[in-house]
C-alpha cells in the first residue's frame, strides 16, 4: 500500500470520526435538554423504558454517551438498577442508525450537506440553526470521510496479504476480539461498524468474516461505560455489568447461529450485492434480537449483577469527608455526549446533602447558644469544615464539568449551581458564627434575659421553616420562590424589631452592654442566612425558567 493511499486512509479517518462527533454534538445541544426527562417519564415499565433508550441514543447516535448517562442516574439515585437495563436494552437498538443511514448511500450530496452545515453555523446567529447547521455539516463530513476511505481501500481489496490477514476473521475467536479491541481503541461502536462498512464496500471483507467482528464490536463499546464507572456506588457498576451482559450474551448467540444455521445467506439474499447494508441489518438485527430474548427475563440480570457485584461496608475513606455522587470527569471525557446532564445530577444531589449540612448546622447553632454546650459547639464546627471540604470540591468540579456543556442555555445551568454552592457555604459560616459565640457566653457569663430567649427561639424556629422549604422539591416553582421570599422578609423585620426591642432592654437596664453586643451579632448572622437562602431560591427559580 502506498504512501497515498494511507494518506487517504487515515485522513478518511479522520473526517468520519470528526463528522460523527460534530453531528452527535449538534443533535444532543438540540435535544439534549429534553433527553433527562424523557428517560425520567418513559422508564415506568420495561417496554417504555427500550423504547426511551431507543430514542435517545437514535438522537445523539451514541449507545455509550447514553449508558454514561444512566450510569450518572444511577450512581446519583435517580434511577433504579431495573430501570436502568430497560434504557440499555433500547440503547443497543439505537445506536444502529447509524450504520443504516451509511447504507443509504447519500455519499453524492455529502458536499452539499458540508456546505449548507457550515454555512449555517457561519452566517446564522439563532442558536436553534445553528445546531441544525452542526448536524448537516457533520452529516456531509462524515460521509465525505466514509468516500476517502473507501477510496483508500479499495486497492487493498487486490492485496493478496491484506486479503489473507481479514480472511483470518473468519475464526469467530479472531474476529471478536479484532472488534472488541478496534472499538474499545477508538470508543465508538458506530464509528467502528462505519468503518467495517467502508471495507465490506470495497470488497476487502465478505459478511461471513465481518459478522465476527462486528459482535465483538458491539462488546468493545462497553469500554466507555466501564471508564464511567470508575469511582462511583456500587449500583452504578452493576449498570455497567449489565451492558456488558447483555452484549457477551448477544454475541454468543449470534456466534452459534453464524456456525449452526444459514443465517449470513439469509441476510445477504436481504440486499444482493450491497455489502453496507448488509452489514447494517445484521448489526440491527443483533441487537433487536438480543432484546426480544432479555426483555423477558431482564429483572434476572438485575439480580445476577448483584450477586457478582455484592453490597459493601463502607470504607474508612468513604466515612470521612467525601464527595458522593460526583463521576470521575477523567474517566467521562471519553464520552462527552449526555455528560453534561450526568454532571448537573451528580452536583444536585451533592448540594442536597451540603444544604443537609448547613441546615443542621443552623438549627443547632441555637442550640448551642441555649445550652453553651462545648460538644455541640464542636459537632458544628466539624460540619463546618465538611461543609468548607464540599464547597471547594463542588466549585473545582463545576468549573471542569461546563466544558461538557454546548449550550448558552446549559452554561447558565452551571452558573446558578456555582452561585448556590457559594451561599450554602455562607448560610454555615453565619451559623458557626452564631453556635461560636456560645464560648464567650459561657466565658463571660453573660445570660439572655428571658424575651431576649424567647427571640431566639422565635429565630430558630424560622430558620427552620425557611430549610424545609429550601430542602423539597418544589411542586409550583414561582409559588415556592414567593413563599421564600415572604420568609425572608420576615427575618428582615424580625431582626429590625429585635434589634429596636435590645435598645429597649439595654436602656431599661435588663440587658448588658457584652450580652447586646453579642445579640446584635446574632441578629446580623440570622438576617445573612435569610438573605443566602433568597439567592439560593432565585437561582432555582432562574433554572426552572429557563427550562
């Protein structure tokens, strides 16, 4: 093979897999935005559930950018493990379109499709368009690669040791792991069968051999999800195994029937003479076949990936400070499809168990004024510094996960997730604020007249209300914002009628100069944490809106 034609080879490469990626991007920053809550509405039963995943991985035409996401849910609780092997299931039957829209063989409009794509992306500013130009334009550069490269093979299709090395794929053993490792090098099960298309169309590999590899193809996209699930809840793991599961299976079955019944004649007599599409019904019909034989017995591979991946005691490590729900963005950069919504999950509910935190620290904040308990002083302080530890972790991981996102609209996301991290961070220095002043209390033997008492309960049990509402899910966003907000100006005239009533009580001679000080301090800490707790609730309020 000449110098050339590898240059035509690799450059072909080269542009599928940039047209692939181009055109996935354009597809998920069109709909991604909806992919959340259709796998959320649609996983009710297991039909629906193959259905969603069908749906999804047809629209960002990427099985692994999907399972990433369930791996995200899952390992963020929201969704079940059985939930999760339904939208596999249908993952598989989706990621196909790819190789069918390839055999359709619009190869002679690719340049008009680059062009109109790349003319849209340049000259339009509505964002909408804009996507749609990333989708044509990937389109027709992932088809002008699919020509250079069959271009490229096709004198390697008279090459007597090319030829004598495919013909080794023959050997189902061979040829699985060929694909197997070819997917798992490059990460895309689509990107590989176009590939496996583009030499069956030259005519270097017949269906008998690339049936093989094409089975082994469809192990190696596991590699993705694998990666995902480095470092995450042993649930998410097990949804990994299951996808593993579910491809080892299919190629064991279609191995045996490859060796025991006429099945490769059947489906060449489907399209006589077109090697792309044959290639492309076989790979629809592994895994729509696959799934009709699960579908029935899916809740078992559930509980098979629970005995294989058993419940364990938690880790010294996982004890201490420790982020939950957070995926390892290393290991997801190899897929960057869907990724986004798996981070804005994994940060919620990292939030959830910061704003946890806070609360508590708040509650007992007062508490500990009460009592000048020095052990609950110390249990504050110690979710403080949890408190600090998350806050820094969340920020460093928003800031490294809004490169997944490409959307102005997404982007808005992760800004609000960073402005909440910060107020919830300042709701609990405002309650250590308060729990550490029970030390001087107790040092100077200062003691709260009994209205002054009262005051403070009057602040605590406020503070209360106010979490419980910033620790739901809000069922009427804008009513739930109002209802905020009313409370926080509440505590704006609690603390001006209680800082009036200290001066009353300070003249009257019922309160010290060293317990007013002190109580002004408190009142200061409490109207701050309604003012956080308002910033909190508006960024939730801007979220909701914007989506």
């Amino acid at each position: 093979m000449n110098f050339t034609y590898a240059m035509g080879l690799l450059g072909g490469l080269a542009l599928f897999l940039y047209g692939m990626q181009m055109m996935s991007a354009g597809l998920e920053s069109a709909a991604g935005s909806r992919m959340k809550g259709i796998l959320e509405r649609l996983t009710a039963n297991r039909f629906t559930g193959v259905l969603a995943g069908a749906l999804i991985t047809a629209i960002i035409q990427s099985s692994s950018a999907t399972t990433v996401m369930v791996v995200g849910f899952v390992n963020s609780g929201m969704m079940t493990l059985n939930q999760a092997i339904w939208i596999i299931m249908g993952a598989n039957i989706g990621t196909t379109i790819t190789g069918q829209l390839i055999a359709l063989d619009v190869g002679a409009i690719a340049p008009l499709l680059a062009f109109l794509g790349v003319a849209a992306i340049v000259f339009l500013k509505n964002e909408k368009l804009k996507h749609t130009g990333e989708i044509m334009a990937g389109l027709g550069i992932l088809f002008i690669g699919m020509d250079m490269m069959g271009t490229a093979m096709k004198p390697l299709a008279a090459s007597e040791d090319f030829v004598g090395i495919l013909t080794n794929f023959e050997n189902p053993l061979l040829g699985i792991a060929a694909g197997t490792v070819f997917t798992a090098l490059i990460q895309s099960s689509s990107a590989s069968v176009g590939i496996l298309q583009t030499l069956a169309d030259s005519g270097a590999i017949g269906l008998g051999s690339a049936a093989f590899v094409l089975f082994g193809q469809n192990i190696g996209t596991c590699i993705t999800a694998l990666l995902a699930s480095i470092g995450t809840n042993v649930n998410a793991r097990r949804t990994t195994l299951i996808h593993i599961m579910f491809n080892v299976f299919g190629t064991i079955v279609f191995t045996i029937l490859c060796l025991a019944t006429p099945i490769i004649p059947l489906v060449e007599g489907w399209t006589p003479g077109n090697a792309p599409a044959q290639i492309a019904n076989l790979h629809t019909m592994f895994n729509v076949v696959t799934t009709l034989l699960l579908l029935p017995v899916g809740t078992y591979l559930g509980k098979l990936a629970v005995m294989i991946l058993k419940d364990q005691k938690s880790s010294p490590s996982e004890e201490g400070m420790h982020v939950q729900y957070l995926l390892d963005l290393k290991h997801m950069r190899t897929e960057k499809l869907g990724a986004a919504m798996v981070c804005v999950e994994g940060i919620r509910k990292e939030l959830f168990r910061m704003m946890d935190m806070a609360g508590k620290n708040v509650h007992e904040a007062f508490d500990t004024v009460e009592k000048r308990s020095k052990d609950m002083l110390a249990g504050v302080l110690e979710r403080e510094e949890y408190v600090d530890f998350l806050n820094k972790e969340i920020s460093r991981y928003i800031t490294s996960a809004v490169s997944f996102e490409t959307t102005t609209s997404g982007s808005r996301v992760f800004n609000s997730l960073f402005t909440i991290t910060g107020n919830i961070e300042r709701i609990s220095d405002h309650a250590t604020n308060i729990a550490g002043y029970s030390r001087m209390l107790a040092e100077k033997h200062i003691v709260f007249s009994k209205d002054a008492g009262k005051e403070l309960e009057e602040m605590q049990e406020t503070c209360q209300r106010l979490f419980a509402l910033l620790q739901e899910t809000p069922g009427d966003y804008k009513e739930w914002h109002s209802t905020v907000a009313c409370i926080e100006q509440q505590m704006d005239d609690m603390t001006e009628q209680f800082r009036n009533n200290m001066y009353a009580r300070l003249q009257g001679g019922t309160c010290s100069d060293e317990g007013s000080v002190l109580f002004s301090e408190m009142l200061t800490d409490f109207e701050r944490i309604g003012d956080h707790a308002l910033n909190i609730a508006d960024e939730v309020l801007k979220t909701y809106l914007r989506n």
